[in-house]
C-alpha cells in the first residue's frame, strides 16, 4: 500500500508541474493578436486661403441699358477683362481693364451703342474666399448718335463681388453706370447701365 501511496503522489507531482509548465504556453497561444490601426490619409485639396494677391483674366457676360437723349434700348453685352489685386490683408486693392462688346439699338433710326473699353480702379474688403468691392475710373465707347459713328471719352463707376471656387478659378458680378456728357460733340448725352457676370482664372 505505501509504494502504491507513493506512486499516486508521485503521478500526481508530475500532473502538476505538466500543467504548470503548459498554462502560460496555452494561454499565450490563445491570445488574440494585435491588429496595427489603419490610418487614413485624406486627398489634398485645391483651395483659396483668402489671398487675392496676383494676376486676374476672365470673360462676362451681361445685359445693358442705354440711353441717349431722348433714345433707348436694351440688349445683350459680351467681353473680356484683366489686372492686377494685393491684398492687405482686410483690404484689396486692384486695378484692370474690360471690354464690352454690344450692338444695342436706340430707338428706331441707325443710333446704336457698339462697345465700352474701361480703365478700372477698385478697392474691396477681403472676406475670405468673397472679395466685395467698389470700383471707377475712366471708360470710352463707341457709338451712333445722330445717325454718325464716333467714339468719346467718360466715366464709370459700380459695384461687384468675386468668389473664389479653389485657388485659381472665380465666378462673379457687377453693376454698373457708365456716362459720356454731350458724346463727341453731339450735344446728346449717352448713358449706359451694364449688369455681367464672369468667370476669372487666376495666376
């Protein structure tokens, strides 16, 4: 009986320590392993930070009302304009040149307005990816009035805003008056109000 005694201790002595040896391999074995974090990078995106430093071209189009004594009419403008902005930081300071082109009749006879070149002055405040200004300065157009082609000399002066779609295109607008006192002698003053929008793309 004792050596059978012994025997089942020492079995069990073994057990034991089989046991103690096997947990720590077993329970490493079943720990889940370790998933590394995906990290996910985010394309780079074309954008205006606000700074409206730089060169400007772009083309309008736009609607006019013009008037020459006691003539009138309506009609349809197209053109092209360039120049220059620094920014200052809350302001902008600009200045450019447009054309428009138009063929708007005036009453029944030949008198026509046919187009508007301006040297363009403006001052806005910087709101961002918005610039909303005032602009003026001198203009010329090209006109028949008392049934004579001429061209003559006057002024402008409107307002506008440009809003930045990235980095390098706008869309925007303007409105307009543009006056020539008695136009190239004829004793007729011509009046003109012009409305556009256009597309800029800036470099």
């Amino acid at each position: 009986m004792k050596n059978v005694r012994k025997i089942a201790s020492g079995a069990t002595l073994v057990a034991l320590m089989v046991a103690g040896v096997g947990l720590p391999a077993m329970a490493g074995g079943m720990a889940a392993p370790i998933v590394e974090p995906t990290i996910v990078t985010a394309p780079p995106m074309v954008r205006n930070d606000g700074d409206w430093t730089g060169g400007h071209v772009g083309a309008q189009l736009g609607y006019g009302d013009v008037s020459a004594g006691a003539n009138s009419g309506t009609g349809a403008t197209f053109g092209l304009n360039a120049g220059y902005d620094r920014d200052f930081g809350k302001w902008v300071a600009g200045v450019g040149l447009d054309w428009d082109k138009t063929d708007i009749s005036l009453g029944a006879g030949t008198d026509k307005m046919k187009d508007i070149a301006r040297l363009k002055f403006r001052v806005g405040a910087d709101m961002g990816r918005t610039l909303v200004y005032a602009t003026a300065g001198p203009a010329r157009a090209s006109a028949n009035i008392g049934g004579v082609s001429n061209s003559d000399n006057g002024w402008f002066g409107g307002i506008g805003a440009d809003y930045a779609l990235n980095d390098r295109w706008t869309v925007g607008g303007e409105l307009l008056t543009n006056r020539f006192s008695n136009f190239a002698g004829s004793g007729t003053d011509l009046k003109a109000t012009t409305a556009t929008v256009n597309v800029g793309l800036r470099f």
